[in-house]
C-alpha cells in the first residue's frame, strides 16, 4: 500500500536528506586511487553518525553487512565494501547510501571517478546524471510513474546505452523499500498516479553495453552480464503541489 506523507514528514525526511547528500559530498571527496572500499564505508559511517540522530540506513538492512554500497565498474549495485578491495586509477565506484533520521528514511547514489576516466566512461555518467535529472522533471501531480521511467529510458537509449531493468526505483518513507516500485523505463501514462504527498526514489542505473545483469556468489553484488561498465545516481524525491521537491540535494 503507498503511504502518503504529510507536509511535517517531509520536512523530517528533508532534514535526514541533508544529512544524506552532506554524506554523499564528503564522500565524493574522499574517493581517490589507493583508498579501500572498506575505508570508504568506515569513513562513511562516522561522518552519519555525528549528526545527531542519524544512523546509516543499510547496516543490517536484510542483512547487509556494511553502511554504504560500493560498486565498482561493471559492478551496478550492492556491492559489499571490503579492506581488501582498493581503488585503481581510472575506475568508476558507485556509492549508494542510506540515512535514517527521526523514523524515516532517504536513499541516494552517486558514481564517482576515481582519478581521470575515459571519455566513454566519462560519458557514461553525464548520461546517466541527465537521466536522474529527466526522470525528477517529470515527477509532478497528475503524471504517472510511468512518465518517469520513459523520461529515463529516452535519455538513455538516445545516448545508445542501456537501462537495467532487472532493479528499480522505490517509494521510500518510514520504510526504506515502500511502494510503488519506480521502473526506469516504461510508457507515458501508465502505472500510478503521482499524488502529493508520495515519496519516492528516482535511481536510474545505466549499462555501456545490454541491459543484462546477473548475481554474484555473494548473494549481493550485481553486475552487468556483458562486463560493461554500469553508472548509477538516485535522489529521493517528494511529490508537491508546486512540483518535485529533491530531498537529497545540498
């Protein structure tokens, strides 16, 4: 069932969304070649935890084991950070992290060069931050969650890269997986209808090859099928009368 938040739950959930795209910044900083994943997370989880009242969201979340995903290359999502795997010049790493904040939750991600990368990779991003920012511009009362996953998937595929399917969106709230489920592509029209009040993560994931993606032994990391590289961003979003309201942006 979709639960609706009210004007003082945003304002809470935009306060833990502050907190989250602080993180995401001071995180971005840190990436550099030598660093380990593992590093990143324990730096990731002291900077939450010094904000009063706030904890990292995916600790423990279905039992995953750290406070930050980290994903690099043809990695697309929850990847698990590890002392043992350090960053390489000329690698993508995405960053996905969660806040909790006075009972409620927000999501965000962002891919992150490690030093510099090519000029497809490079691209990669752009196209994948334009389809974020595609996906939010339609985000308003009386669009459907399908106007959303066609924003996306037009980005996209005009840009010749892939959108994974096999993952989506979500809504997000005093839970931090709430429906309705957010697809990256689809039609127009089609699928909910965008009321004020739902709060939702927006998080394309973008393959440089097909869209196919498949597990690893580990039961968490998921990674393109073809070995192509795979960016990913995501904000949590709210819907308003006056249109869409970025909880995660600084």
């Amino acid at each position: 069932m979709i639960q609706l938040k009210s004007a003082r739950e945003i304002e809470l959930m935009a306060q833990g969304g502050r907190i989250l795209a602080a993180t995401v910044e001071h995180l971005r900083g840190a990436v550099r070649a030598g660093l380990s994943t593992g590093e990143l997370d324990q730096i990731a989880e002291e900077f939450i935890r010094s904000h009063d009242g706030a904890t990292p969201a995916f600790k423990g979340l279905y039992g995953f084991p750290g406070s930050i995903c980290t994903s690099i290359n043809s990695e697309v999502v929850h990847g698990i950070p590890s002392r043992k795997r350090v960053l390489k010049e000329g690698d993508v790493l995405s960053i996905d992290v969660g806040v909790g904040y006075k009972g409620y939750f927000t999501d965000s991600a962002v891919t992150v060069p490690v030093g510099e990368i090519d000029i497809e990779t490079k691209r990669l991003l752009d196209v994948t931050q334009e389809a974020l920012a595609a996906g939010i511009s339609v985000a308003r009362p009386g669009n459907h969650v399908g106007d959303i996953g066609a924003a996306v998937q037009s980005v996209v595929e005009r840009a010749k890269f892939s959108v994974v399917r096999d993952l989506v969106g979500h809504g997000i709230g005093t839970e931090f997986h709430e429906e309705p489920q957010v697809p990256n592509y689809g039609k127009p029209k089609r699928r909910e209808k965008l009321v004020p009040g739902l709060t939702i993560a927006i998080e394309p994931m973008v393959n440089a090859g097909g869209p196919a993606t498949k597990q690893l032994a580990d039961k968490w990391t998921i990674v393109t099928l073809d070995g192509s590289r795979s960016a990913h961003f995501e904000h949590t979003v709210a819907i308003t009368d006056s249109g869409p309201r970025v909880l995660t942006a600084l």
